[in-house]
C-alpha cells in the first residue's frame, strides 16, 4: 500500500470490504502487486486470492450450494462466471461464455471500459480471477487469457488437464 497515492489509499483503506473501489484507485494496488511480485506470481496470487474468497463464511454456503447443484464439472463452473462479474467488475466490460471447438469454455470479454484499457495491467488481475475461479472447481486447470492489441477485448480460454 505504500505504493498507492495517498488519496487512493484513503479510498482503499475506508471502503468497507464488500463495497467496490473504481478502476482509478484500485489500479494502483495492481500496479504495486506487479511491481513487487512480477507478472506470474501476481496473476497466481490473484488466483489463490478469488479461491480464498469464496471459502470465507459469507460466500462458502453459496459457493458449495451452487457446487452441489451444478458439480464440479469445469465447463459449468465457469458458467457461473459471468453471473457474478458485475457484482464485483462494475462496468467494466460485458461478459460472456462459450464454448471452443474442443468443448472448453471461453470467456469473452467485450466492450472493456476505457479506463481499463488505460490501466491494462489490470486485466492482469482479470486473469488471475479466471485461473482462481478454475481452481474452485478442484482440477488442474489452464487458463490462456489472450488481450486484444487494443485491449478493447480479450478471451479466456480454459483447459482441463
């Protein structure tokens, strides 16, 4: 945190945890994470964070709820992406899933904001989140999370192995 600027920091540190923080201040966090941990390690931290997320007391009945209706099949999992995107990225992009010639999902990401886009790294972030919420599915799962040049769009695409 000591990274962030001092009035991000103050927005950050006395936002309540369930609140959002906008892409103007939360970027600096990502910034920091980057500088500090370098590109993989980031992304796996944010991966080890979103799976650590869903175990807290608040979401782990829903989460095991929705595991039990739905299995621990990949493809499934990965459908309920896009239903909690917008509770957590607030209009930051539209997202939705499909499937790739192979069976595997793909999440599409379209129309991302501009403030994102100016700030790419935080799609680093983004992709981090998908590798985390494979893992809630408990397999040993990929994810290539491919930006486009523009960074107007990008894809994740998962593999099973």
């Amino acid at each position: 945190m000591q990274r962030v600027p001092a009035t991000s920091r103050e927005i950050i540190e006395s936002t309540p945890r369930s609140s959002w923080i906008g892409v103007e201040h939360d970027h600096f966090t990502i910034d920091a994470m980057l500088q500090l941990f370098g590109r993989e390690r980031a992304i796996q931290c944010w991966a080890r964070a979103l799976h650590s997320l869903v175990d807290k007391p608040l979401l782990r009945t829903f989460v095991s709820g929705m595991l039990g209706v739905f299995g621990r099949d990949p493809g499934r999992v990965v459908a309920l992406f896009p239903k909690g995107w917008p509770l957590v990225y607030r209009n930051c992009c539209s997202l939705a899933m499909e499937r790739a010639a192979d069976g595997n999902p793909v999440l599409k990401f379209s129309n991302i904001a501009p403030l994102v886009r100016k700030h790419s790294n935080y799609l680093l972030s983004w992709h981090g989140a998908c590798l985390g919420f494979a893992h809630i599915a408990k397999v040993n799962g990929q994810v290539e999370f491919i930006v486009a040049k523009d960074a107007s769009s990008a894809e994740a695409r998962f593999s099973w192995g």
